[in-house]
C-alpha cells in the first residue's frame, strides 16, 4: 500500500512467498528476510508480520534460531539473502536433510480450518470452490491481490 502524499515511501509486500526456498533449502526464510528487510524500512504494509508466530515461528525453531539474534542481525547489518544464510550457518551449523524436511513440511502442508480458508477466500473475493486449500495457496493469492493494490492505488 502507498503511504499517502509521498511516493518514495510505497508499501511493498514481502518478495518471496511462503514455499520459496533459498540454497538452504529451507521454506519461508527468504520470506522472512524480505519481511524483516521492508519493516526495517518502513516499507512492509500493514497487515503482515516481520516475523509471526505462525510459519515465521516454525522457520526459526525448526533451525534452532533465536528470534531476537535474527531480527538483530537483519535490522543492523541488512544482509543479502545470501549473507543471511551464511549467518545462520554460522549460528546452527549444518542444516540437516532432516531438520529441512521437519520445516518444509510443517510448513507447506498446513489447511487452515474451513472457517479461516472462507474468511480468505471471502477476503480476496473468490468463490467458496476455489482451487487453493493450503495455507501457502492463499497466501500466495492473497500477496498478489495485495501486489495489485500497490500497483493500482491511486497516489494520494
């Protein structure tokens, strides 16, 4: 969403969705980055977390990271995403097959109940059929309608 009255301070929403993975192939930590990186700025729009309880959550403790030290890290040193990986490497060590399949899977085969999923699907104006039933599905499809409103809001 754009701030009104000034262009240079557009919200943005986070640049990767929740089942991109980076060359550690870990779901949801490129998301995470991106989220912390706009919020930082001052850029993420209202309505998302730099870093939730929720897949944000599951990310960190399933790499045995502490929040604080990630949210330090990325606010004071704006790493790339690759620098951010290199970190966390050195915070917990080697990623396991194990610990990333723990993670990936937690987090993209989670349903949100039926209530949650038509909330959304009411939300985003699609009908009660739609194709999408993960959570990764809708919110993928709700990052794009967000997208679109940043493109499509008229300036103020």
């Amino acid at each position: 969403m754009r701030e009104m009255g000034d262009a240079s301070m557009h919200k943005i929403p986070p640049i990767a969705s929740i089942d991109t993975k980076g060359p550690l192939g870990v779901v949801q930590l490129p998301r995470l980055w991106s989220k912390v990186l706009l919020d930082a700025k001052g850029l993420l729009p209202e309505g998302y977390y730099p870093c939730g309880n929720g897949f944000d959550r599951i990310a960190l403790e399933g790499l045995g990271l502490d929040r604080e030290a990630v949210l330090a890290y990325l606010t004071a040193k704006t790493p790339t995403y690759p620098q951010f990986e290199a970190w966390v490497v050195t915070q917990v060590g080697e990623v396991t097959e194990e610990a990333k399949a723990k993670i990936n899977n937690a987090i993209l085969g989670h349903v949100p109940t039926p209530e949650r999923r038509a909330q959304i699907l009411e939300r985003l104006g699609l009908p009660q059929d739609h194709s999408a039933r993960t959570m990764v599905e809708l919110n993928t499809l709700d990052d794009w309608a967000e997208f679109h409103r940043y493109l499509t809001q008229p300036e103020g």
